[in-house]
C-alpha cells in the first residue's frame, strides 16, 4: 500500500501566515513558508518545474 501524502499544515508565524508542506510524501521532511515565497513560488511555474526536471537528470 503506498503512503499518502501528509496534509499541509496552515499556521502563523510572528503573526504572519505560514503554510508547512512535506517532502517526499514524508512527514519528517518538511519545510515552511510564507505568503511572499509562495507567490514567487506561483508565479513562476515552469521555470520551477524545468529547474527540478534539470536537477534530477
């Protein structure tokens, strides 16, 4: 049976929302960010998609 990934965990941080996501479907590996580094996130998707196709060739 294969694992599900963990849910997103939604919180704050010096009272600024942050969202928590996990890496490889793992609930140890994790990282959090905040509303400017997910926009930038956002608005570039393709470059960070051809950037982790690149990165794993």
């Amino acid at each position: 049976m294969k694992n599900r990934k963990p849910e997103a965990q939604i919180g704050e941080y010096k009272d600024s929302p942050v969202i928590t996501i996990f890496i490889n479907d793992n609930d140890i590996f994790k990282f959090t960010f905040g509303i400017g580094k997910a926009e930038a996130i956002i608005n570039y998707p393709d470059e960070t998609k051809s950037f982790k196709n690149k990165s794993i060739n």
